[in-house]
C-alpha cells in the first residue's frame, strides 16, 4: 500500500464497525460484565448528546422532526408517533436480516434515561455562538457513544439497526448510509410538517461522518481489525485486516 493511500485511511471516518477486544460473540442476550459496562456507557454518551441537542434550541434531531410531522397528520401525539416509527424500522430489519439483542432493549431504557437527566442537570447556554457549539460537541458524542456500543455487538437501536443492516449486506461505508438515512427522514419530516431548525440541519449533515469517526477512534483505542468481508451467506460476516 503506497504512503498517500495508508494516509487516506488513516483519516477518513471508519467504513465499518471494527471487531474490539469487548466484542460480544454467540448469543446478543448473554455478556460478560466488562462488555455489558462498555454499552452502557456507550448508550449513556449517545442519550447525553440528545440532551445536550434538545436543550441548545436550535432544532430537534431528524427523527424527533419526523414523527413530529407525522403527529401533525395523524391523531396521535409525538411520543406514539416515535414508538410507531420504530416498530416500523424494526420490520425494516427482516429482509436485512439484523437481530435485536441486549442492546437493542437497552438502548431505549439507558437513551431515554441520560436523557431525561442530562436535561435536568445540563446549563442551557443563551448565546447563539454557544448553543451552536454546544450542538457540534452534542454530534461528538453521539458519534462516540455509538461507536462503543455498536462495537458490543449486543444488537443496535431501531434506527442504529437500519444503518448497520444496509452496510452489511451491501458493503457501503456506515457514513454515507448514516448521512442518507437522516437526510432522507428530515425531508419527508419536513414536507410533513415536522419543525426544522439550524441544529437540525447541522445535526443531519454531521452525524454520518461523526459516527464513521466515532467508530474510528474506538477502534484505534481498542487496536481493533476493521475490514469487512462480505458473504452471502452470513448476515454478521466477521472483520478481517
């Protein structure tokens, strides 16, 4: 491999999800202790960055717009209109062939927990200068959190889940599925009614290559393999060098 293409790799956002010395093998509902800690952490940095982007006013993220449109057209309020839009990605899963796990469960409760007390004890910043970098450290740490819980192995999030099941069956790096995804979500929310703000649009454009980064550095930390090798017949090919 010449200088000029081992420099590339090293900084370009993660194409995949890197194989870590915590990764979960066998069952997605049984872990060890050390592997379980990691996904909570992981899941607490993701729901901290949520509330860190809900609380600097600038615009909620691209799903949060999207069933917020969708409640303006149908009788339901926000809240059913978000449990909907995630049954409906996890039917999304079939034909990908991504299986729910530990993770999957725990992303709702630890999500929605850091959540609701990151809001509570976080400052709420009054500039536009702050609230705009305090949504750029916001995409940083969901960008991070997602790369250590993804890395257990243990089954992402509905919408995590939908993101790692296109890369794995076709191959495309996790950034520009993350990038499209979000994109996609924030126009129909949009057309729909759904509220959009600057954070919004920053939050959008980011979250593709903060996750393909945050993936990055967890692998660096981890000294983790992180090429994928694609087989038909296996739905969660291993990582190879």
């Amino acid at each position: 491999m010449s200088d000029a293409a081992s420099l590339w790799r090293r900084i370009i956002p993660s194409r995949t999800i890197p194989v870590t010395r915590w990764r979960n093998e066998g069952s997605r509902w049984r872990t060890r202790p050390s592997t379980f800690i990691v996904l909570v952490i992981g899941l607490w940095l993701f729901g901290s960055g949520e509330a860190l982007i809900v609380d600097a006013g600038l615009g909620n993220a691209p799903w949060t717009v999207f069933a917020q449109g969708l409640s303006t057209r149908l009788p339901i309020s926000i809240g059913i209109a978000t449990f909907l839009t995630s049954c409906t990605v996890l039917l999304l899963w079939i034909p990908l062939r991504e299986k729910p796990g530990l993770g999957t469960i725990s992303n709702a409760i630890v999500i929605a927990t850091a959540l609701q007390v990151m809001l509570e004890i976080c400052p709420t910043p009054t500039s536009f200068g702050w609230r705009t970098a305090q949504v750029l450290f916001a995409i940083a740490l969901v960008g991070i959190g997602s790369g250590l819980y993804l890395t257990t192995n243990l089954g992402p999030g509905p919408r995590d889940g939908l993101m790692t099941g296109i890369h794995l069956r076709t191959g495309i790096a996790v950034t520009p599925i993350r990038l499209g995804i979000e994109a996609s979500v924030l126009v129909v929310g949009w057309l729909l009614g759904g509220t959009v703000g600057l954070g919004t649009l920053i939050f959008a454009l980011l979250i593709g290559p903060s996750v393909g980064y945050g993936l990055k550095l967890v692998g660096w930390i981890a000294g983790a393999r992180t090429e994928i090798v694609l087989d038909e017949d296996d739905p969660h090919p291993e990582l190879e060098a």
